[in-house]
C-alpha cells in the first residue's frame, strides 16, 4: 500500500523540501494504526518563505490570460479522473471513508475542478450606463493577491479543490495547509497542479499544526485571504485574527443539522437516507444529519426502522469490500464520542444502539465506534446541541412541523437542513423558515451539488464557496469611468481652473 504514497514534503516555491528545522510529525492509518509517512512539521520560517514566493510570482500569474490558467486546470481535472482510483485509495487509507465514499469525493474534486476551469472565459462582470454623455461604466474583476487555504481532514481531497481552484483562476497565488491528519492526500493535490504545468510558487504547501504554520499564515499580513474549512471554535480565532488586518475571509464551520420527518414521509425512502446522511463518514461531515426530529404519530415506526438500520450498518476497514462506515480519524476523536455517549445517558437519553467500541480482532485495530441512536432526546440537552463529529444521531420528537421547525432553529448552528414530507406547504415553510444556509427537501442533509453555493449561517460559518460565487470570493469588484468626450465638465467650481 504504501508504495502509493508520496514522499510527504513542503512545496515552497516549486522546491520540494523538509521542514527548517527538520522536524515531522506521523500520519497513521485510522483503520490500523499503520505509520503511513513521516511528514514535515511546517515552522514560522517556512511560512514565510512559500508567502515570498507567493508574492514573487504573483504579477506574473495575475497577469496571465485567465483561459491560459484554464488549460491547467482542465489538466488537473483530466489528471484526477484518470488517477481517480489510485487518489481514492490514498484517501481511504489516511482518512479512513469507505472507499466507494472516497471515490465519489475524488470524482466530486474533479467535477469542481472543471467547473471552475470554465470560468477562464466565463469571469464576467458588467456594464454600467452613466449618469453622464460619453463616458462609459463598467465594473472589472482583479484578484485579491496571495490566499491562505486551510483545510479540514474530513473532506481533504474535495474541499482544497473548492478552494485552491477558484483562488488560481482569478489570478491568485495560495498557500495551501492541510490538516495534519490528512497531508498525503492534500500532497497529491499539489503534485497533481506541478504536473499540470502550473509555475513554481504560484501554489505553496506547508503541513505542520494550526498552532505554528496556521498562526504563521493568520500573523502576515501579506495574505489577502484566508479561506477556511473546520470548527467553528478555530473559525472565531481566525475571524479576530483576520479583523486585524480587514482581511477578506470565508469560513465554513460545524453544523448540528436538523432532518425533520414528517408524518406523511415515506420510510423506505426516508429511514436509508437518513442513515446515510447521519453515519457515512462515520458522522464526521459538517452536514452530518445529527438531531433527527420527529412528529408524533410516525415516530415509533420511524425509531424501530432507524435503530434496526444503524445497527445492520457494515462497519470496518473502508478497503474492504461492502463495507459502509470507517473508523474515526483519531483516538482522540473515538474518546470524545465516548464521553458524549455518557453525557447523554446522564442527561436522559435512551440509547438504543451503539455506544461502544468493537472488541473483534480486525476491528479493535482501528479507531472505529458503534452507530449510536440515542432517543427521547430533548434538544436542550448537550447531545442535541454540540457538535458530536461522530455516529450519534439524537431523535427528537415533535408535536407537529411547525414544533419541528422551531426546534431545528434552536441551535447555535445553521448549515444544512432537511425534512421528509409529502406535503408542499410543510416542504416550503421548512424552506424559508429555518435557518441553514443549504436546504433539503425528501433528501438528507448531506451531498451538495459543486455548482450551487456551499456554506452556514450562525455559527456555521461566514460566506459561501463554490457555484458561482466562487469567482466573487477571490475578486474584488473595481468600478471604472472612462470620459470618452474629452470635454471639460461642468464640476462643482464651475469654469475656474
Ligand atoms: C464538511 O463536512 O465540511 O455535501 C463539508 C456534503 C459534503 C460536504 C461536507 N460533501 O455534505
């Protein structure tokens, strides 16, 4: 397997290097434990380096045509589709997804890729009449400068290429760092953009924690941007960083999502949906469906159905054929999901399934967790308000869909929402009345499309990626008046001067 890998390295400047201090840190395999590589702990220095780079090639990269930066994009997206299975592997193997998952967030990097590549020709802006004879309005695009990308390892092949592609292609240079759990697969992005022809510097890499190369990016002021996916309790830090310097940002943070199941909706559609918006990944999605919400009447039936479903649930190595949910990323992450299994029993909850680790032989290898129902849950209690990043789902019962909605608001969150109905005018109310920046209706809460925008209200975060806004969020706007008359104008001191 490890023959797959790449040598982990920094990308600064076209030189692929260790880090100043020679220092690295281990990225394992969740399913295993297995060392995968050694990677370079990015320091200060580091950072600085790949910024001067940046800045040193930028009036280069900014001023070339942009259907010129296109064409190598389009070879990024021709490179990911041919290697998509090889991509898909790497991807399993250091962040554990089952691998058909990994493969649809390979193919989902790819189809984000060429879309962006298309806005090559396609950065419109507009023309303005004026208030004035012979001159003309119009309103251009410029890029912004040098972009900070910081990534989460959750989604760490398609969510760099929601970032990293726009950025390139309004002329922007990046510097791109990946969460330490999942540099190998950030490493092949990066390869994947040299051997597409992109010139050295226009895209850096640094790996290393949050706590050095990260406070490094936020500290320079040269960064012009810092896009950032992950919690929201880092995306407040990073928000007071960028106020420093009115630094532009997006920050896409947790969610706590709500599915609402009405009486009218259909269980065989409903109860697989809902499972796999609520455990695949292993719950580790910011739209994970967490807090499920149930009106009365359907409630048992949909309970008996749902548990019945998380516990059939293929847990395991996500190599493994028909498997469905890997592990979690991290011991760490497996002793948190524990701790709130018991905070949950202690605040009331029935657990009906899950709630425990493995003790089999292949699976008492990895960090790898039961799908945990818990019902009766109020939405007061700490399980229904925190983000969990696990498989727990809280069931939550409602009186009615109006109950159901204001039970989905009452949340610090509002990324994604969902609800279950045949019934048009709950469908629309739920729409236009909770607040999420995504909405679903008779579909989970997870599995946006590239091409609309992705992205929370409250604490889930600030602006939207992908779809169209993405070429809004690495430009600025820049108003221009061209005077065609070359006449004098009547201003305001009349004729003197
Ligand atoms: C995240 O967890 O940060 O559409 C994003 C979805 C996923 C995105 C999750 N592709 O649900």
């Amino acid at each position: 397997m490890s023959q797959l890998l790449l040598k982990p390295e920094l990308v600064i400047g076209g030189e692929h290097r260790m880090s100043s201090d020679g220092s690295t840190f281990e990225v394992r395999n969740p399913a295993t434990k297995e060392l995968l590589a050694n990677v370079p702990k990015g320091t200060s220095d580091d950072v600085k380096a790949a910024i001067d780079f940046a800045q040193s090639v930028y009036s280069n990269w900014s001023e070339t045509p942009a259907p010129q930066r296109a064409e190598i994009l389009y070879r990024v997206g021709e490179i990911i589709r041919k290697e998509q299975n090889e991509l898909a592997e790497i991807l399993t193997l250091e962040e554990g997804k089952a691998f058909p998952e990994a493969l649809a967030e390979i193919v989902e990097g790819y189809d984000t890729v060429m879309y962006i590549a298309a806005d090559g020709r396609r950065m419109w802006s507009y023309v303005s009449p004026s208030e004035q004879k012979d001159k003309a309005c119009m309103v251009i695009r410029r890029p912004l400068g040098i972009v900070g990308v910081i990534t989460p390892w959750n989604f760490p092949f398609s969510i760099p290429l929601w970032k990293i592609p726009p950025a390139l292609i309004a002329g922007n240079t990046v510097v791109f760092k990946p969460a330490s759990n999942t540099p190998l697969i950030a490493m092949k992005i990066v390869e994947i953009f040299e051997r597409a022809g992109l010139p050295k510097g226009v895209l850096n890499f640094v790996t290393g924690p949050g706590s050095q190369v990260g406070e490094a990016m936020l500290n320079d002021k040269r960064l012009k941007m810092i896009s950032f996916t992950g919690e929201s309790i880092t995306g407040h830090k990073i928000a007071e960083a960028n106020a420093i310097f009115l630094r532009k940002q997006i920050l896409e943070l947790g969610g706590k999502n709500p599915i609402i199941v009405a009486n009218d909706a259909d269980l065989d559609v409903a109860v697989p949906a809902i499972l796999y918006a609520s455990y695949s990944n292993c719950g580790q999605k910011c739209t994970a469906g967490s807090r499920i919400i149930v009106e009365e009447k359907i409630h048992d039936k949909f309970v008996e159905r749902f548990v019945k479903g998380a516990d059939a649930l293929a847990v395991g190595n996500g190599m493994n054929p028909g498997v469905q949910i890997g592990p979690l990323i991290t011991e760490e992450a497996r002793a948190k999901i524990e701790k709130y299994v018991d905070i949950g029993k202690k605040e009331g909850a029935k657990m009906l399934c899950g709630g425990s680790r493995y003790d089999d032989n292949e699976r008492s290898k990895g960090h790898f967790f039961k799908p945990t129902v818990f019902v009766d849950a109020a939405n007061d209690m700490r399980i229904s308000q925190d983000e969990i990043f696990g498989p727990v789902a809280c069931v939550i019962k409602a009186r009615n869909v109006d109950e159901a909605i204001e039970i989905a608001n009452d949340t610090r969150y509002g990324l994604s929402s969902a609800i279950y109905t045949r019934d048009l005018k709950n469908a629309f109310k739920s729409l236009s009345k909770i607040e999420s920046g995504i909405g679903y209706v008779n579909q989970g809460t997870t599995g946006a499309e590239v091409h609309l925008p992705f992205g929370g209200v409250k604490d889930s975060g600030f602006g939207r990626e992908a779809g169209e806004i993405a070429i809004e969020n690495y430009t600025e706007k820049k108003a221009v008046f061209i005077d065609y008359s070359y006449e004098r104008r009547p201003w305001y001191f009349g004729e003197s001067g």
